[in-house]
DNA sequence: GGCGTGACTTCATCAGATGAAATTCTCACT
DNA sequence: AGTGAGAATTTCATCTGATGAAGTCACGCC
C-alpha cells in the first residue's frame, strides 16, 4: 500500500493549520496571518515594528519575531534591515497553505471565492479520476467502494454526507498514487468543508448526485479513464452550477 | 487585468523559496529542510535538541528556534514541551511549498518522483486549458499568443526554450483566472525546471512539441474548450511518455 | 543641484534567566 | 513483583537586555 494514501482523518487536515490557542507564537502568526489574508493590511504596507507588535499583542520580542518569521515563511511577509517589515504581494503568498487557505475561507468565503474553488473542482477532478482509474490498484478500488457505500448511507443526514462525500473524492485521488495530486485535494477539502456549511444542500438533492458518484467509482473500478474522467466532470459541473445558482440567490 | 496573473518572472519564483545565504534563520531552514526532505532525518524521529542544533549549525538559539519554527509552519517539524522536536510525518509536510518542492527536486529528482510530476501534469494542464478557455479575456489570450511566438523563435536554443515552454503554460494557467490554479501551476515550474535540466532535449525534439502548442492556444482563442483540454492532453501525455522513456534509458 | 557622510531606525543575533509542561526516575506501599 | 504518587529532570517557551549590522534619511559641503 502506498504510504500516504487515506493518511489524513479530517480532523488531521485541520491539525495541520496553526493553532491559535497553543503557544504565544501561534497568536502572532493567527492575528497578522488573518489580517494579511483578510484584507486589512494590505500588500506592500509595512506591519508596525516589533516593539509595537510587542505591546499591541501582549508576547514578547521573542514570540513576534517567531511568528513573523513563520509569515514569512509562508511569503506573506518580508523583513528588511531598517526598512521594517512589509507584507508581500499576493502573487508570493503560498495559497495552498492549510492556513492561509483557512484564513482566506473561513470567515464565511466571499462570492469570488466560491467560483474559483467551483471552477478549481471542474479543473482538477476529472484529470484527477483519469489518472486514478490509470493508476488504482485493488485496495485503492475498495476504498473508493467504501466510500461510496458511505456516500449512500448518509444521503439522509446533511451533516455526514458533507464528510462522506469530502472522503469519496479524497478516496478518488489517493487512488492515483500521486502524492502531489493528494495534497492538492487535502486543500481544496479545507476550503469545501467552509463554503459546503454556507449553502446547507437539501437532502433530496444530495440523493440525485448519488448516480452520478456512483459511475465515476464503477469507471475506475474498471480501470476505463475516459468514462472515470467524464462521470467526474459531471459531478462537479453539477457541483459548480449549484455553487453559481447559491451565489446568485443569497447574495 | 486580473491583478496576479502573469505575476511571478522566472526569477520571483525562486525568490519565494528561503535563501539559504542571508539570514542565519535561514541557514538552519535550509540544513534542516534539505536533510528532512533529502530523507537522511526520517519522519517520527528526534532533531538534536536546541542547544545542540546551537552547536552544531554554529548559530544562536534564537536562529534555531525562528529556523525550527519556519519548518513547524511547513509542516515538517513539530516541537513538544519536554519531548524535542520531532520530524512529523509525511503526509503533513506542505509538499506545495516552494522550499519542500525545492528540496525534493533539485538535489537531482528521483525515478519516482519524475513520474509523479509527468502524472500530475496529465491530471491538471488538460482540465486547466478547459478551464482557460472558458475563462479568457482578450488579454490573457494575446500573452498565450505571445508565449507561443517566443516559442517559435527559441526552438533551436535547448536553454531559453525550456524557459519559453514553461511561461507558455504558464499564460495558459493564468488564462483561467484562478489564483489556485495559477499557484499550483509555479509550484509545479519550480519543479519541471530541475527535471528539464536533467535530460537535455534536442532540438529536434523540441520542434516536434510546437505544433500541439500550436493546436492548445488555437482552441482557447477560439473559446473551443474541448479542443483546448484535448489538445494539452496531447501535448502532456507526449511529456509523459518521453520522461518514461528517458527514466528507462539512463536511469 | 549632486553627492558624501553621519545620525538614526529597525531588524538580526546572541546570551542569560525564568517558567511550564511532559517525561522519567525513585521509592514506598500493597 | 507490580503499582502509583511524587520528585527530579529534560526540553521547549518566553522574556529581557545588549550588541551588531544594514539600510534609510537628512543635512551640509562642494
């Protein structure tokens, strides 16, 4: 068996991201991080100088000079020598960081964001059934089958099926042994898991994307990528016309 | 104009990554980063603890502790109270950072690793030139032509071709307006640009893959996306196929 | 007006002290 | 001998102060 596959529970994917509770450090880089990705302070400006951030966030020089370092890490920031420290341009932030990608679509995703993780989805998935279905070997068929027995079971209870389904597609991509292609959607899941709680889908409509999941499991099962790639882009062509009708009604 | 497309030169995208000369934080990102994801530390077991780090990487404890904590933030360290730091597991390195990317594939790429990038690139490039050609303004569809009359011009120099076919890609990306997208694709450049490196195409080659670009930018000037994603299927499973052929030769 | 120089700002780093949390060890008790 | 409470120890977490270095900026000289 692969190494990595079916290796994060959901609960682990969000371990990844910075705990803001756990050490002073993490506060720092939880309170400029949002601020930086939230819009607040804006690309090209600088941040106050440690001595403020010392008193404005209550930590000392050494916690600050963590997490900055964390920030920039992550290229949201740059430190220059008596030059202070500036936030970088987007273009340079690293997007698929677990918190960067938290910081930008959990306090309730914006309309533009919805869109691109929908067109995102209909980029990726169905390349990513393709090489799945070139790619999956007999455990990898029985997890997807697992999955989509999960995904059935569920079909009753929004709450689960929103984690049923996440499984179904994590399942997908494990399948092509890529490990690459898995974090890819170990980020796209964090992002889902915000925006899926926005638009609480009905049951009835979670039932008729059941057929639909169903054939992309039966196509890579019989290792046909062609049908595996066009079943996936059903599905998440579905998935983003759902996603363009909620913005236009709600918001 | 979108505000991050066509952002990053060849250049800016290295610079994300940490320079290992400038900072003494940085040195320690680097020695440890390069020896975590080189393997020669394996995931679950101790790093020296700080004060021995202190000695051995010749630096203070503050460089060690900001290096140590810039790694904690990728994911590839964690740090417990009174239990060391421990090397965390594969599956929770952020394996989409410019500096994780780095240190896999430039210390000379693996078999493995080659192909997961040729599988990556069939899995993603045909749904993104979909995707882009749903998507494209006039704009984003004259920088694809641009990008394809550069490379016509450098067909018959080996170095600045490889540069000229990855900023083609590279437009395409950004046709689709996606800054995930965009994003994922300079994380696989960095990647792709140590790979080309490895086998040195000739010339001949080369001329050979300027049609199908040809048909690529065609398709999205016309909106056509089914021809967009067939054509990039085309053009990548041929990189596929060569990467393949190149491992069994000399590899 | 151009340019060099020096004061100043701000991050970079080191060192020492203290604290806190978890592990490990000790040892008495059952 | 097994067990469990508690002490000793380890190791990271944080604060503070001092020093250094690399830019920035303004001022005054030519």
């Amino acid at each position: 068996m692969k190494a990595y596959e079916m290796s994060c529970s959901p609960a682990s994917v969000q371990a990844v991201a910075t705990d803001p509770q756990r050490d002073r450090h993490a506060q720092v880089v939880h309170a400029l991080g949002a601020r930086i990705v939230g819009g607040s302070l804006a690309p090209g400006t600088s941040i106050p100088i440690e001595e403020e951030l010392v008193g404005e966030l209550g930590v000392g020089r050494s916690a600050v000079r963590e997490g900055v370092k964390v920030l920039a890490g992550k290229g949201l920031l740059e430190t220059r020598r008596s030059a202070g420290t500036i936030v970088r341009p987007r273009e340079s932030w690293n997007l698929l960081d677990a918190d960067v990608l938290s910081w930008r679509f959990e306090p309730e995703p914006r309309p533009g964001d919805i869109r691109v993780l929908a067109d995102l989805r209909v980029a990726l998935e169905p390349g990513a059934a393709r090489v799945a279905a070139e790619r999956a070997d007999a455990v990898a068929v029985r997890r997807i089958d697992e999955a989509l027995a999960a995904l059935y079971a569920t079909a009753d209870d929004p709450e689960p099926f929103i984690e049923a389904d996440l499984a179904f597609h994590k399942a997908v991509f494990a399948a092509a042994d890529n490990d690459l292609l898995l974090y890819i959607y170990d980020m796209i899941s964090i992002a889902l898991r915000s925006v899926r709680q926005v638009h609480t889908r009905s049951v009835a409509h979670n039932k008729e994307t059941l057929p639909g999941h169903e054939r992309v499991a039966l196509a890579i099962r019989r290792r046909h990528h062609r049908k595996a790639e066009e079943a996936m882009r059903e599905v998440v062509e579905v998935a983003r016309a759902d996603a363009e009708q909620h913005v236009r009604l709600c918001c």
